[in-house]
C-alpha cells in the first residue's frame, strides 16, 4: 500500500474518532513570513474551540463554573506539528476528553485541513478554587456530563407544557435576555397570554434553563410563534432551533397550517434559514424594529424548510 494511502486512511480514522469540531478560517493576522499559521495560533484555535465544546454540551462555562464552585486552569499544553495551514484555509478544530483524573482532565485537540491532520495537541486542565487556586477534585457532575457527552448521550432537555409547569424556569430566560440585557420594561414582557400558551424551554443536564419560546392561537389554522428568547453563552448552538422545532411540531400536532411571528431584525436571518418569509414592512415592538414572517407547515413533516 502507498503510504500516503496509509497516512491518509490514519488521519480519517483519527477524525471520526472525535465527537465535537469546530470549523475556523485562517485570518490573514495569522499567517506568519513563511506565508504559514504561525506556531502560536494553534493554542488560540484550540481555546477557541474548548468554548465552543461547552456550547456543545449546553453549558453557559462561567454559570457552569459558578456552580460547580471552581473552575479549570490549564497546567499542561502539548502540540505536535504534523503539517501548515495556510491564509485562507478552512480548518476544524477537533476536541475530545482523553482522561478524567480526581483533579484534572486532558483534552485531546487535532487540527484538520479536509482529512488532513494538520496539528494534534493535548491541554490539562485542573479543577481549583477561583480563589487560591489549589486544586479540588473534579465534580462528580462534570465528570458524569463529559463521559456522556463523549458517548453520544443527548445534553439537551426540551420540554413542551404550559406556564404553570415551565413558567418559573421561561421567566428566568426571558428576564435575562428582555429585561435585563435588551431594557424592556417588565410589565411589556410578562403578559396574561402566558397563562393560555403553549410554552417550550430547554435545560442542561445541570437543569439550567437555556432558551424558551411560546405559542398562542393567532387565527384559524394560524399560529403565532413569540417570545423566543436564548441566553448570551447558548446563541450560535443549536438551543435556538430546538426550541423552534419543538414548537413547530406542537403547532403542526394541533392542526394549524401556518405559523406567523414578529422578528426582531437582528433575529430575522435566523428564522429564514428554517423556512420563514419577511411579510410587510419594519415596526417597532417595545422600542426595538420588528418584522412579520410567515412559514407554512407540512403535517407530516412539520420541521421541514418549505421548497
């Protein structure tokens, strides 16, 4: 067998074996004189990507952390360079938990160009007192959410049920992101529909609450979709969509056809990749511009993108 043959069959097998990657493209800031990824920014990548694998587990790291009473500090970072990206180049970041000891874990790192290993490193980390940094054993917690996490165990809890079941957890969410961060005043945000909707919320296996979304009757056949709301650390993961799958399929399970919401515009380009249409012009809801979209709904298949 050609040994390039057998390098590359080697770096695919090594690819599959990890879980979570994160795709990042090579900035020209990185490039160094050799027209090269200076050594460097692979640990950059590599952290990069370690806070992109909390997301994929469904843990915000700092409230995580605050939970868990410590938090992780790097004591070892190894890299082994195998091969160069270069300017431009679209590589992904691969992460995987090695080893869990009583108070540190090794994370596997690898870098790929297509199946090409690139770089491959190893970073441990030790659980410790924000305070005085001495180490602490690892939660028994985070123990159990790495190990399923590597397993293909589900980290997402997504329940459908009414205010009086999930409204104190959807309160929560919808505090954070309306009150708090965007300023609309409470009494705009809360509102007696509550109490007659169907309500969706996502939790951690922590049982934090993550994101929420409401539906309420709007006309015949016609539902309207509201509320939706995600916390900072989750956006970017795929908290959101679970939630708006969830409630499609609540819509579609109770006969409408159609779904309506108002957008926020920052939020806009997120519903058209699952289908929604911008109806009407611009409007402003509680001080901040809105916008109409519209989706149909296939009763078989609620969550599908319309052709």
């Amino acid at each position: 067998m050609n040994p390039n043959e057998t390098d590359k069959e080697w770096d695919m097998a090594l690819r599959g074996s990890f879980r979570f990657s994160h795709r990042l493209r090579v900035r020209w800031s990185e490039v160094d004189l050799q027209q090269i990824v200076f050594n460097g920014h692979y640990l950059n990548y590599f952290d990069t990507a370690v806070s992109e694998y909390w997301r994929a587990m469904a843990l915000p790291y700092q409230a995580t952390m605050a939970r868990l009473g410590g938090d992780l500090y790097v004591r070892k970072a190894t890299l082994d360079y195998l091969g160069s990206a270069r300017y431009d180049d679209l590589i992904d970041v691969a992460i995987r938990c090695e080893h869990i000891g009583n108070t540190s874990l090794r994370l596997r790192c690898a870098v790929f160009r297509a199946e090409k290993l690139l770089v491959t490193g190893d970073l441990v980390y030790v659980f410790a007192d924000p305070a005085t940094q001495s180490s602490r054993p690892i939660p028994a917690e985070l123990r159990e959410m790495l190990l399923d996490f590597e397993a293909g165990a589900e980290m997402l809890d997504v329940q459908v049920g009414h205010w009086d079941e999930l409204g104190v957890s959807a309160q929560d969410v919808r505090a954070e992101v309306f009150v708090r961060e965007q300023g609309i005043p409470l009494d705009l945000e809360l509102d007696e529909a509550d109490h007659s909707a169907v309500h969706a919320l996502a939790l951690n296996r922590m049982g934090m609450p993550l994101a929420t979304g409401r539906l309420l009757p709007h006309a015949p056949g016609v539902a309207r979709l509201g509320r939706m709301a995600v916390i900072a650390p989750m956006r970017g993961s795929s908290v959101g969509r679970r939630v708006l799958e969830a409630l499609l399929n609540a819509a579609a399970a109770r006969g409408d056809h159609s779904v309506v919401l108002h957008a926020q515009l920052s939020a806009a380009s997120f519903y058209r990749r699952f289908g929604f249409i911008e109806h009407g012009p611009h409007f402003e809801e509680a001080g901040i511009v809105h916008v109409e979209m519209v989706r149909t709904l296939s009763p078989s298949a609620p969550w599908a993108v319309p052709a």
